[in-house]
C-alpha cells in the first residue's frame, strides 16, 4: 500500500519495527516494492521504553492481523494509550470497538467522518477510535486509509483523542482487575451446574498418555506418572 501513498504524499514514512521473520525477508520485499526510500526498518525493539518511544515517533499506528486467534493486540493498546489514530483489520472478535471504515477512496474525509458519526447515536456509543479495514478488500481499503489519515491533520486529531478515551474507559490495569473481580464474584455466586459430564471428561487419559510414552524408556514413564 506505501507505493501508492508515496505517489499522492511524498513525505509520507512507513516504520516497521520487529525482529525478522525466517521465512519473511521483509528487506527484499521493501527493495522490490519500489518506496525503500520511504521505509526504516528498525529491527527488534530491545526495551518496553523503546517501544513506547517507537510509537510515540508516528502519527498513525497501522495494526493489521490476519489470520488471528481473536486475541487482543498489544502493540494497539499501547498505540491508543499514546493518543494515536490506528488502522485495524475489522474482526468478528473486535466488532465492539467503535470504527469508521473507508468505501471510497475518492470520497472526502469530513464526508466520511460524518456519515459514521451520522450513523451512531449517542446511546450507541463513543466516536470511532480507528479505521477498520475489511480483510477481503485489504488491497483498495489499506491504501485509501493510509492516504486518508496522512492528509487529514483534523482526521488524525479526532481519532487520536477517542481512541485515548476508549483506551481509559476499556484498557486499563485498574478496569482489568475490576473486570476479573466482577466475573470472579458472579461465578462464585452461581450455583455449580448439575449436568453430568461428557465422556471424554470422565475419561482417564493418564492411561492413555502412558500407552503412547512406554516405548521411549522407563525414565520417561516415570516422569509421566509423577504428573
């Protein structure tokens, strides 16, 4: 997608940071893309501080998964702490948090914002704190968000302070604890099921675990049974 900023905002930087991948040569792939110019690639990121400061040095976080496990991402956490806008993929897992999404690339940014703003009454919730891109339109999508926040200094500004006062409302150490006492003191409340367990939970697989071992030594069998 970079190529295709680069051509509209020559200014415009991309910083990947992380350590390579063996079966990714991110260098060659840079090289071919043909904006190397407009690419660092600051490698593994030695310290928690570091990191911060990594982020903090941009003006727009890009925080795409796919495949995912719908697992939380980190690094967009620490992003929307730090006030910046983002660029997510939209996941089934994250439908909760509140987005804009990009349909055309052409159509003006105050247009967009409006329009899904337009979209969310105040009873629905907080302003989209990112820019959810569909994975299966990722290549026309990518670009026209990338190009959207790069030239929309207000755009940016918006989103940054939203997705802020999402990360304080949602995001916290102090809302984390509060949530894992609530659903702990709930549970410990309701009374335990009466239903009679599966098979494959009344199951001895310890029986089976040390059929499997048997072959590779007694030493092995004997570390299982410990178990």
């Amino acid at each position: 997608a970079l190529p295709a900023v680069v051509a509209g905002i020559p200014g415009a930087r991309l910083l990947l940071a992380g350590a390579p991948a063996p079966y990714y040569d991110v260098a060659a792939d840079v090289a071919a893309s043909g904006a190397a110019a407009a690419v660092t690639l600051a490698g593994y990121i030695e310290s928690e501080e570091s990191l911060t400061d990594h982020i903090a040095a941009c003006d727009v976080g890009l925080s795409l998964r796919w495949p995912t496990v719908r697992e939380t991402s980190a690094p967009w956490v620490r992003t929307i702490a730090l006030g910046l806008p983002t660029i997510t993929t939209r996941l089934r897992h994250t439908a909760d948090v509140p987005a804009m999404g990009v349909r055309d690339a052409g159509r003006g940014t105050r247009d967009a914002w409006s329009e899904e703003r337009g979209a969310r009454s105040e009873e629905r919730g907080p302003d989209p704190v990112t820019i959810a891109i569909d994975v299966a339109d990722e290549a026309r999508e990518l670009p026209a968000a990338m190009r959207l926040l790069a030239s929309d200094a207000a755009l940016r500004e918006r989103l940054g302070r939203a997705a802020h006062a999402w990360w304080s409302r949602e995001h916290t150490f102090e809302r984390m604890a509060a949530d894992y006492r609530r659903v702990i003191a709930d549970a410990l409340e309701r009374p335990a099921p009466e239903v009679a367990l599966p098979a494959h939970l009344r199951a001895d697989h310890q029986g089976w675990l040390r059929e499997l071992v048997t072959p590779f030594g007694q030493r092995v069998t004997e570390c299982i049974r410990g178990i």
